[in-house]
C-alpha cells in the first residue's frame, strides 16, 4: 500500500494540530514536487509509531529554509525562535560552561512545528530528557567504502545482530535512508554514558580483530578500502543519529525506515523508502515487535566480556 499524501491534508493537519503553517504550497523537494504541506501531511500520518522513538529526546535538527537544494544547516539549541509546541531541556554541555537549552518533542503538534521551521531531518539522543547521562539505545552505523554493494551491507548489519546476541543483546535493523543500515539494541537506563562508549568502542574493535576483511573501527575514509566503517562513536553523550521514520535531506526525499531482520534480506537498498511509502510502513504492522520489552543493560561485566572475546 502507498498513501497518497497532498497539500489539502497537510493543511488540514496543521489546523487540527494547532500548527500556523505558511506558504504550505511552497516546494521543498523541487526534484520531486514535494511541498512543505505534504511533509506535515507525512509526519501527521506517522506521528502515532514515530514518536515511540523520538518523543523525550533532545534532538539535533537539519533545516533547509530555501529547500533540499539551498543551504542547510544543523541545528541543536534553541535560542527561542521556536513554537510553543517545541518543548525545551537545559542540558549542559560542558560542566564547566552551565547549560544551553536543546529541543525535544512530545507530540504531532511538536513534529509538525519543526516542519514549519524547514526541519528535514530530525536526529535524536541516545537519552530521554528525563536522564540525560543514561543511555537508552545504543546504535552501530554501518558506513560502506564507495563501491560496496548494498548485499555486503545486510551482511554486515546480520553479522553485527548475531555478535550482539553471543553477548546477550537483542538488536533491531533500521534502513537509514541513505547508503547504511542501522542494528539499534534498546537498554534500561542504567549504565551512564562513558561506560557505554566504551562498550561500543571494544565492541567495534573487536569485529575489526575479528573481520578484518568486512570492518574497520577507523573513522578515516582512507582506512576502508573495500571494508565497513562501524560507526560506534554516536553512542556517547551528545551524539545523534536519525530517527526512525524521519525524512532525509537528499533528492528523492528518502526516509529511514525500521525493517524487521527476515525482511532486511530482501531489501536491495537503504534509500528505498519514500515518503509514500514510508506513511503506508506506519500504518503496518510494527517490524520491531517486542522491542520496548526488552529488558538489558550495559555492564562492566558486559564490557569485560568484549574485551577478553
């Protein structure tokens, strides 16, 4: 099923939602005809699944005020040019610098405010507002050498599911609407963030030592030649990666979309999603069932356990 997403229901949503919406007819994907009332319209149709992943967390955002195609820019505080319905967190950056104030969401009415901002990819913290020093999900980004094929990326992401689980973690696949694959495990909010970067770190190292043919833990480009960069670094405090369902800021306006494992298998690539799709994906149903059941945690123990493999 594809939904077919148009401007009269964007409108309608920001009314409903309580979101002043200007120019909605404006084109923010020129290549694909995609409007600012279309992307509220999509947001407005996944809200109900997006916001189990995204609601709670500070969020670091892209924005494009001239469109895909003009400039964009990250963003992660608010100076309070913001809507009502954009909630604020004082977090501090760096103990010695007190606090600034980092943007979250908790509803429809929050997601479709960022899209009347030109919000057109919304990345989110490892941590809810409610703790920032606890991890709550960590996340392995596998990021291909040019030229890989997209086959040697599920393997990988299979590869890294089946290492997770010898340790005892269930893990998650998500296509991240660009070139890689996301293997996503969520965790009690216990362990603070340093324990957790090391874990991920070691774990990272450890499939380098292992696979030295498939993965790298080096972030330089020149050290892939052929192989998986496994990007462990955006689980430590402050990091971000893209949350599920968000839109991505490319031509085609692809979006990152949870997969279950059994259908990772027949997926050919990690941009194939498109907003249409990625609504009707929405409605479906939920490829990571179990998912806020499960119960583990990152421990010394844990650590230990990466280490002496």
């Amino acid at each position: 099923m594809v939904m077919d997403l148009t401007d009269a229901m964007g409108i309608k949503a920001a009314e409903r939602l309580g979101v002043k919406l200007s120019s909605p007819d404006r084109v923010v994907y020129p290549a694909d005809g995609i409007t600012k009332a279309q992307l509220v319209a999509y947001y407005a149709a996944v809200a109900p699944r997006m916001l189990d992943h995204v609601a709670e967390r500070p969020l670091s955002l892209v924005r494009a005020p001239g469109g895909v195609d003009g400039e964009k820019f990250f963003q992660k505080h608010d100076k309070g040019s913001f809507p009502p319905a954009v909630q604020r967190v004082a977090i501090a950056e760096k103990l010695e610098d007190g606090t600034k104030d980092h943007m979250y969401v908790t509803d429809a009415a929050g997601l479709a405010a960022l899209v009347q901002m030109n919000t057109l990819e919304f990345h989110i913290w490892g941590a809810k507002v409610a703790d920032v020093e606890k991890a709550e999900r960590i996340v392995f980004d596998i990021d291909p050498d040019e030229g890989l094929e997209f086959a040697a990326v599920r393997a990988a992401a299979m590869s890294i599911r089946d290492e997770l689980g010898e340790l005892g973690l269930t893990s998650f696949p998500m296509v991240t609407g660009g070139k890689g694959i996301h293997v996503i495990a969520p965790l009690r909010a216990v362990a603070e963030w340093p324990l957790v970067k090391d874990f991920c770190h070691a774990f990272a190292d450890r499939l380098e030592a292992t696979q030295p043919e498939r993965f790298t833990a080096n972030i330089r480009k020149a050290k892939r030649h052929g192989r998986m960069f496994v990007d462990y670094l955006r689980n430590e405090r402050g990091s971000t990666a893209i949350g599920p369902f968000s839109t991505r800021a490319r031509k085609g306006c692809p979006v990152a979309v949870p997969v279950g494992w059994d259908e990772l298998a027949t997926i050919d690539r990690a941009n194939g999603f498109t907003l249409e799709m990625a609504a009707a994906r929405a409605q479906e149903k939920d490829p990571w069932p179990g998912y806020f059941k499960v119960s583990q945690a990152i421990s010394v123990r844990l650590l230990q356990a990466v280490e002496d493999k």
